[in-house]
C-alpha cells in the first residue's frame, strides 16, 4: 500500500463515488460536517444517475447554507472529474441494481438457496462482487493516475472480496468500513443492562464473521453476564445465530442473525431454524427468503417521495451517526487521533489466517494514516470458521483477477452453505444459469 499523504495548504476533498445512495450519502455528509476540522473542505458528489445526483447535491448545498459552513459542494457523473486532487475517496456503489440482487437470490432459491441478504458471501455475494469488478477496476486505473496519494475508503460489499480485489490489481491505500462492531457491541451492552460507555472490547476475524474477543464492564470480564442469557428465551430469539454460535463456539459474532446464518452450513437448508432465525428478525418477520432483497424493494417502491421529503425537510438534523468513516477523515485531517475497526490486507495481524486476506480489526487513525493492530492468533476455532470464507473470497478474487472462469465455479463450490444444499454438477449449472443471466455486468468474464 502506499502512504496516504495530505496537502494541508489547501482544502480537504472527499470524493463521494455512488453518491446516488442517498440515505447513507445523506449520513455521511453529516457526520464529515459535524466536525469543526472539516466545515471548510470539499465535497465532490458522483453519481452515473443524474437524477439522485440532482437531489443529493440539493440537499447538501442545502445543509451548507443552514449551518452557514464554507463548505464547497461539487457535483459531476463524471468519475476522472470527481478524482482531480482528492484526499478522500468513499465508494458506495451497487452495480446492476435491484434488477441483478434479484436474480442473486431468485436463481438459487430456485437450487433450494435459502440466502437471507446475499450481499457478502454464497452465490449473491460472489456475483455482486464479479458485478462490482469493473467498477473497481476503473476507480482504481483513474486514482492511480490522477490521485494516487488519496485514501480509499470503501463501504461496497461484499467488503473483504472487494478489499482483497482492489489490494491484488494497485498499490493504493484503501480501508473498508462496516458498522457490525459498533452494532454488535451496543447490542451486547444492552443485554446485559450496562451503559455502551462504561464496556470496552476488542474485536477481531474478517468483515461480517469479526468475533468479540474481549467484552469487559468497568474493566471486569463481562462474558459470564451474556453467557447467562443463553437461558432467557426472549433474549436468545432475538438473536439465535449469535447466541448459538456464542453457546457452541464460545464467543460472540459481530454479524446479524440473518446474516450470520448464511455464512455456514448449519441453519438455512432446515426449516426449523429458519422459522426461529427469522421469527424476530429485523427486516420482514416469518419471511422465509430474501428479506434484505424484499426490504430493498419495498423501499424502491417509495423512493421519490421519500427522498423529496428528505431533500424539503425544514431542517436538517446534525446528529453524527456511528458510522467510522467521518471519525477516520477527521483525525487524519486534524490528527485528532482515534480508533476504528477497518478491513485492511493481513499483513502478519491475524497469524492464524491467511497473509494478504481481509482482515477485520481495530486500527489508530491519526495524522500519519491508518495503522492497523497486530492481533496474533485468533482462537483456533473461531480462525477454522473464517478460513472456510476466506477460501471462498480467494477464489472469487483469483477468477476476478485472472478471468479463469473455474475459479469462480470451485468458489461456489466451496462456500459452506451451497455446498450443504447442492452437489457439485448442481452448482455448476446454477453458477452457469447466474452468469447467463448476469452477463450485462459482467464484461471482464
């Protein structure tokens, strides 16, 4: 990777590719100038849909006004015109769209596939990550030649093959950026009745399968607290996965139940468990499928209305968010130093994964850049259990790579809840049916 390095004689600019997704865009704008350090920077908003870039550029220049900032709002659906002298650039795009998401679910379900969100690993995940592929692979040929210095900050998923992808192609810094530990720990501090103040962790494995492998309450471990909620029924259906994995496992996962379900072989090909994973889920209750997807639809449908109302609102609420990304441009733009959980290549962090994997972890972010811990060893059984993704994210990366189209065959292959529902030749022909119905996405393959 190579150093990020700022120019503090002039204005900070963020980069914001895929600005069109306008409800996170909205939060991220927010929570950037919600920090004094950076109510004087640039934000360049870029988006290949004219009409959400319209109505996200009105609603920002719209915030700069209320709050009176010195802020400068650029907008363009041009990507070499967003990059000139950026410091920062936020990826949050969604190739394909909703059209491509549902043949990500449709067409295994069809193979008896039960994905809950498909975004991240199984057959959903790998081809939103071929879809994704390209785009990445302009962004990363155009930063390498017009701002090779900026950051790369990435909220796309799927997060570690995307991450891994771009790592194997440049030498530009990137981090990914996910909320599933903040999440997860306020969650776990909830559970226990204690103030999210008063606990400290650590946390760490790959995006989406990250375990909490500290919990402490006024510096007292805390895990005999949750252990003890195995046995309250109203607690664990809430969150059956997490708590299985906790009983089973001996540690806590950082992903919802929903998703965590269709990362192993265990849950989704037995109706039982669906039934009690989704009984109490977060998105559509008893909906045995697709809930990320159905979600996603439904809000498709009112879209335009909402965000009109977004963009006419009276005013525009300030709150900061928790999401990591503003909290990591600040203390790299004011060096006002702090911690965030970013997925970054396993340089000798985790030992007992993979060197050059997707690693999630704790990292200082300061003025001198993202500087990621050193964990050491997972515990071996939860290291087993992210190296049965990890295999599946490399081989997915390598056919992306090398355009070997086996690759991307055996990585579906591998993936541990495809490989409990379907045979070999079954997997074949689903993956084949996927690319038949994909190819518009997919130029590279």
């Amino acid at each position: 990777m190579s150093a990020f390095q700022l120019d503090r004689n002039n204005m900070v600019k963020i980069t914001m590719i895929g600005a069109g997704s306008i409800i996170f865009t909205r939060h991220l704008i927010v929570d950037v100038l919600s920090f004094p350090a950076l109510t004087d920077c640039t934000i360049c908003l870029m988006d290949i849909d004219r009409r959400r870039l319209d109505m996200i550029t009105t609603f920002a220049k719209k915030l700069v006004a209320q709050e009176r900032f010195q802020t400068r709002i650029e907008s363009t659906s041009d990507q070499a015109v967003a990059l000139r002298d950026a410091d920062f650039v936020v990826t949050m795009i969604q190739v394909g769209g909703l059209e491509a998401f549902e043949y990500d679910i449709s067409i295994p379900l069809k193979y008896g596939i039960r994905q809950s969100v498909g975004d991240t690993l199984g057959p959903g995940g790998i081809f939103r990550f071929l879809r994704t592929v390209p785009a990445f692979k302009s962004i990363a040929e155009d930063m390498e030649k017009i701002c090779p210095k900026a950051l790369w900050i990435n909220y796309v998923n799927p997060m570690a093959m995307n991450c891994m992808y771009v790592n194997r192609i440049s030498d530009l810094s990137m981090v990914g950026l996910c909320h599933s530990v903040q999440w997860t720990t306020k969650s776990m501090a909830g559970i226990i009745s204690a103030p999210y103040d008063e606990v400290s962790y650590l946390s760490a494995g790959i995006n989406h399968m990250a375990w909490i492998l500290k919990f402490e309450w006024k510096s007292k471990d805390a895990y005999p607290l949750l252990i003890k909620k195995l046995g309250d029924e109203d607690t664990y259906m809430k969150d059956v996965t997490k708590f299985e994995f906790l009983d089973k496992f001996g540690y806590y996962v950082t992903e919802s139940s929903l998703h965590m379900s269709e990362y192993v072989p265990y849950f989704r090909h037995f109706d039982h468990w669906i039934e009690l994973i989704h009984m109490k889920g977060t998105w559509h209750e008893n909906s045995p499928v697709g809930t990320y997807l159905e979600r996603c639809q439904a809000s498709a449908d009112t879209f335009e209305s909402d965000m009109e109302k977004l963009v006419q609102e009276d005013k525009v609420d300030m709150t900061r968010s928790h999401e990591f990304g503003s909290y990591l441009i600040n203390a790299m733009t004011s060096g006002q130093s702090t911690v965030v959980y970013g997925n970054v290549p396993n340089k000798s962090l985790i030992t007992n994964l993979p060197e050059g994997c997707c690693v999630e972890l704790p990292c200082l972010v300061d003025k001198n850049g993202v500087q990621p811990t050193v964990v050491g060893d997972l515990p071996l059984q939860l290291a087993a259990l992210n190296r049965t993704n990890i295999n599946v994210q490399e081989l997915a990366v390598a056919g992306a790579v090398t355009g070997k189209k086996d690759y991307i065959y055996q990585a579906a292959m591998l993936d541990p809840l495809t490989a409990a529902v379907l045979d070999m030749d079954s997997i074949k022909q689903m993956v084949d049916e996927m690319f038949d119905k994909q190819k518009q996405w997919l130029p590279l393959l």
